[in-house]
C-alpha cells in the first residue's frame, strides 16, 4: 500500500495533513455518491523544473458543468478550484508526474435529494504513465450497458457514474481482458471504462460521438486536435462493433489512461496485434506537449 502521509490535501479551504483528511460517513457523498470530480496530470520536467499541469482550466470548467448537472445548491468556481490546485502542487513540492483528483461533493448529514451544504478537496500523488500505455491492452466488449443521458448523465463526472465501469472492468479482468469496452442503448460503441475510444480504418481516425453516451472527454479533444493538426482525417460519429475487424489500430485515451493501443477486442488482433505507427506517432506528440517539451508556453499547460 502506498503511503500518502507526508502530503498535504486541499480541504475546504485550508491545507491539511493526508491522514486528517476526512469527511463524515453520514455525507450524501459517502451515502449516495453526490459528489463530482475531475482528473488532472501534472507532467514534471527536470530539464525546466517546472509541474505542467494539463489543460487545468477545461477541467475546471467541466467540474462546474457536473456540479450544475448535479444541481449542486451552490457552484464552486473553476478559478476558485485552479488555484488551490496550484497551490497544493507547489506546497507538496513534487518532483514526479502526479495524478490529481478535485472533488465537489454535497456535505453535511441530508438524504438523496440534498443540494448543500457543499464541500471541496483536492488531493494529488505521485503516478508514472502505466506500462499499459507502452504495450498495449487486449480489450472486451461488455455484457454491460454504458449508461444512458436518460438514467444518468454520462457527461457530468459524477461519482456514482463509475459503478457502471466498476462493472465491467471487474467482469473484463475476471475472464482474462485488461479492459472492456462498453455498447450503448442503441448498441453502439460508447466508450472504455472511463476512457474514451478510437478506431483507426483506412486512414481515418474514428470515434463515437458526443451523443454516444461518452463523458465528453478533455484528452479525446486533446487527441482530435492534435490528429488534425497531422492531417489525419477525423469522424465523430455512430460506430459499430463489427468495424473493429477492419480496425488497423485502435486505442483508448484519457487523463488516467492518457494514449493506451488496443491490441485485441474480444480475442481478435487489431491490424498486427500490436501499437501501431499512428498511436506511436500520437502518444510521441501528446507527451511532449503534455512535459512542456516541444513547447512549454502552450495555451494547455500551466506551469508551476
């Protein structure tokens, strides 16, 4: 177990040690999951000694787009939530990439529909790129659902949204998958457990749309840009399992899973079974934007 007792938490306004970092078990947020966050990477840069955090404000912006979603009684501020964030990196005084997780959640000891009083932490720890992310993963698709906008919002990051990942990843590893990948009501390809999805088929890179039942993910529109930027020719659109098999490469993305290939679906190799050149090209290009090495001044990074 990782021991996190030397770090400072963000919490409710004031900076406390990791273990006195606590909220009472009768909060709706324990009780009934009404809480909402974000994940954000820092990427540490020995060369310059700077953190960069990776598009800090889109992800505050979302966090308040959830809390409304929520229909929190009072909204925290995205630039209330930035630079606490700041501060916390600089007090902990990391030298490593770090994963970063803020959290809006309603307090207090109300029941379901409760709407205030409101609370907030940010906690941060170190966390290296997975090694995933450099082999690759086979995936599975899901026997179960990716929640429907009509049940619960998949575009607010909502904590009780993840029991529906929690799911599938249990049922992916248990019959021998690193991961699953979910259909949607109208049995169309959603997303990866909190990761979102691309296809890559005769050139073209392909992704289920933001109607596709996906949270509307900062990194999947990190990638489209950046995929533009090289030419490559981008589809939002409805997506079909079965175009797996005319996939060249695939892969996941987002802020835990940054650029991860999918060498496998359900048993069958996408193109050689192993990452392809466009994802390598990819990944190559997000982690030196992402480090603050081809161009440490990007309007994306804020630096600390």
């Amino acid at each position: 177990m990782s021991d996190y007792s030397n770090l400072l938490v963000y919490l409710d306004g004031e900076f406390v040690a990791w273990n006195d970092a606590r909220i009472h078990v009768f909060t709706p947020a324990v009780k009934y999951g009404a809480a909402v966050f974000e994940g954000i990477r820092g990427y540490w840069n020995a060369d310059t000694e700077k953190m960069y955090l990776f598009r800090l404000e889109e992800h505050m912006r979302r966090l308040e787009l959830s809390q409304r979603i929520m229909r929190f009684g009072r909204i925290v501020p995205a630039e209330t939530m930035m630079e606490a964030t700041v501060d916390l990196i600089r007090r902990n005084a990391f030298r490593a990439a770090v994963h970063i997780r803020p959290t809006v959640y309603v307090a207090g000891a109300g029941e379901s529909n409760a709407q205030t009083p409101i609370g907030t932490f940010i906690t941060a720890i170190a966390r290296d790129t997975p090694k995933k992310v450099e082999r690759g993963v086979r995936a599975q698709i899901s026997s179960w659902q990716r929640i429907s906008d009509n049940v619960m919002p998949a575009r607010a990051k909502a904590n009780g949204n993840y029991n529906n990942s929690r799911y599938a990843g249990l049922q992916a590893a248990k019959d021998g998958y690193d991961a699953a990948i979910f259909l949607n009501s109208r049995g169309k390809l959603s997303e990866g457990q909190a990761m979102c999805l691309f296809l890559v088929r005769n050139g073209v890179a392909v992704t289920p749309s933001a109607t596709s039942d996906i949270l509307e993910s900062i990194t999947r529109d990190t990638v489209i840009r950046l995929l533009r930027e090289k030419g490559i020719e981008v589809q939002e659109r409805d997506v079909d399992r079965s175009e797996f098999f005319d996939a060249s490469e695939a892969f996941f993305c987002g802020t835990g899973a940054e650029i991860t290939p999918i060498i496998d679906v359900d048993g069958d190799a996408i193109g050689a079974g192993t990452p392809g050149e466009l994802t390598r090209a990819l990944q190559a290009t997000y982690f030196d934007l992402a480090f603050g090495r081809s161009n440490p001044d990007h309007a994306w990074l804020t630096a600390v």
